[in-house]
C-alpha cells in the first residue's frame, strides 16, 4: 500500500473521532483545513522543508503572506482607502496600540462598554488620554445594547471605540453607528469574517484570530490609510502602525505558521460562498439554538435582549448550578466540549462560529431539547 494513502486514512479515522467543539477560543478549525495542513507540514509544495523552517523572507512564504492579505481584503470588501496588518500580540496589544497612535494630547475619544472586554480595552486607553463613555451596559449587567442610530456621540472625538460581539456577555451590535465621520474603531475578535461590513465607517478593526480566522498567534489590523500620518512617531517602532504599513507587516519576524493556517481558512470561506454564506449560516446556527432556548418554557434561560443576542456565543442558564453542572457532564460524555460559560459570570456558553459544521448544533439541539425533557 502507498504510505501516503495509509497516512490519509489514518487521518481521517482521526477526524471521525473529533468532538464537537464549542470552545470560545481558541476554536474549532475546519477539518478541510486541519487535513490540508497535516499533508503539508512535513515538506510544503516542493521546498525540500515544512513553511515553519522556512525563511519569512523566503518565495515560498511571501506568496503566503500576500495572498492571505488579499484574501482578507476581498472577502470584506477593502479597497485602497484601508491597509491590512498581520501583527502579534492579540487584540490585548490593541487595547493599547490604538489609543498609543490615535489619541494624541488634548483629544479624546468616546467610548461604548458593552461587557467584559470592552471594560479591558477602556481600562487602557484611560492609561494614555481622555476618555468619553457614551454608554455603560454595567446597570443591565451587559445584557443590551443601545439602538446604533440614537446612540449620541462626540463630533469633534478622535475616534468611537466599540466591541462589536462580547465573547462572554453574548451581545453583539447588529449595525454600526452613523458617526458623521468620526471613525469607529472596533475589536471583531470574535465576529470578523462573520458578516459583509460597512468598512467606510471604520477607522480601524483589530481582531485576533483564534475564533473566525485561525489559530491564536496572530492578529488582524485593518486601518484607513489616512490616519497611518496623524499617528504618534514618538513611540517605539512596534508599537507604531507606520512601521507595520510601510514593510508590508514584516518588519520583524511574522508568525508563520498561524498566517498560513489562517490563509487556508480564509480560503476555506471563500470556498464556501464568502462572508454572506458565513451570515447565513450563522443566522441558522444561532436561530436553532435561541428557538429551543426560548420555546424551553422556562427551563433554559438567555440574559441577553433579544435585538442585541449574539450569533456567535449563546449563553444560557439553568434554574440551578446543579443542574448545569449535570447538562456540562452529559454533554462531555456525548462528544461535546467547551460549553462552560466564562468563569466570571457562570452558565452555559454555545460559540458557533464560521467552522463549527451544522452537525454539531443540530446534535447540540437534540442534547438541549433531550435533557430538558429528562430534567424538566
């Protein structure tokens, strides 16, 4: 037998016994990608070596590099008006790289604090310049969010920073606010690549990768190119987006190997019909879950209003931490993982994102609907 073929089955055999993944983040991969990966990481396409001992400045790795540039820009629609980064240090490291470029002394920006990674991304920018909130879900405990058209902000703001989907409060800003030309700055970590976006709006849009694009290792900046010469120049040369955009983001070593598994995810989604499939897709996964949450008389309970539920994470409770404790332990043995709510507010969390496959919410659906019939 042809080792390679042996391999191959090997492998799949493997994907068979894979758990449906409904972890926050890092997250599911899809399996096309994880097996396309596995048959190129020993040699890649004829080097003689795998990518990851390859040279960042090698042929091989430059077509990589460019071509999931490329791929993001046409995805999301990005013309010539915005620059595309591939930087380290996950959207943590923009909590303070944008304020650090963007608010220079005497300005301020205002500021939406939708839940616990909004609360981290305002934490720093008050550490570097003035800060405007123009509102706080903290009374409702982040469970609404206010409509984007009555929501009233600075004209003469730097910028509106938002965190358009809360991976642990479960809300999501359906659309964007009008500004009237202040630029919206926003963390997509968990939504980006999730729907078509209106991109004239934004000034800037950072998001890690390890929920829609790839592995953790890498993270997302997409900037309007006229703000790259009103940034600080006084800041060291990482920190500055200048540096970034002038050297096609390898000013210093990339991470390899996370932007190649994210180029063929981002492939994997152009495959799959763009960011409208992916909308689509969402809005069914997500549809499925919140119908049988809502339609559970009681048993199961969603916090979060429903004109502000988030398509990729769906929290829930239970009428006890007993009984949730149970569903967690049924649903392990039954092959699904990572549904444990964040440690900081508890509950059932369901992450439904782009490669989740359908299979794994309609088996998650028939757990929920099953359990509440037994415990009910």
């Amino acid at each position: 037998m042809d080792p390679s073929l042996f391999a191959n089955y090997s492998f799949i055999i493997l994907l068979m016994m894979r758990a449906h993944n409904f972890s926050a983040g890092p997250a599911t991969l899809p399996e096309e990608v994880l097996m396309q990966a596995a048959a190129e990481l020993p040699e890649y396409r004829g080097t003689g070596m795998s990518l990851i001992e390859s040279s960042h400045r090698s042929k091989a790795y430059d077509e990589v590099h460019t071509q999931a540039i490329d791929r993001i820009k046409s995805l999301l629609g990005i013309t010539d008006s915005h620059e595309v980064l591939l930087l380290g240090g996950g959207a943590t490291m923009q909590f303070g790289m944008v304020p650090l470029n963007l608010l220079p002394g005497g300005s301020f920006c205002d500021f939406t604090v939708s839940g616990a990674w909004a609360e981290k991304a305002l934490d720093d920018a008050k550490k570097i310049g003035a800060v405007k909130v123009v509102f706080d879900g903290e009374s409702s405990s982040y469970t609404t969010l206010p409509n984007p058209y009555e929501l009233e902000t600075h004209a003469d703001a730097a910028y509106l920073h938002l965190t358009s989907n809360e991976t642990i409060n479960g809300l999501q800003w359906r659309d964007f606010p009008d500004t009237q030309g202040v630029p919206i700055v926003a963390d997509m970590s968990s939504d980006i690549m999730s729907r078509p976006l209106p991109m004239d709006r934004f000034g800037v849009i950072y998001a890690g990768a390890q929920k829609n694009l790839g592995p953790s290792g890498v993270t997302v900046v997409i900037i309007r190119r006229d703000l790259l010469p009103k940034c600080n120049a006084d800041l060291p040369a990482y920190l500055t987006y200048p540096t970034h955009a002038s050297k096609q983001s390898l000013y210093n070593t990339p991470p390899v190997f996370p932007i190649y598994l994210m180029n063929l995810v981002l492939g994997w989604v152009d495959a799959q019909g763009g960011v409208a499939a992916m909308q689509d897709a969402s809005q069914v996964k997500s549809d499925l879950i919140y119908s049988i949450i809502d339609e559970s008389e009681g048993f199961y309970r969603c916090p979060v209003d429903s004109s502000c539920r988030s398509r990729m994470n769906v929290v829930f409770n239970l009428k006890s931490t007993e009984l949730e404790a149970a569903f967690l332990k049924k649903a392990g043995d039954a092959g699904m993982v990572g549904l444990k709510g964040h440690r900081s507010v508890g509950g059932i969390r369901a992450s439904l994102y782009n490669a989740l496959p359908m299979a794994a919410v309609n088996d998650l659906a028939a757990f929920m609907k099953g359990f509440a019939a037994d415990h009910g």
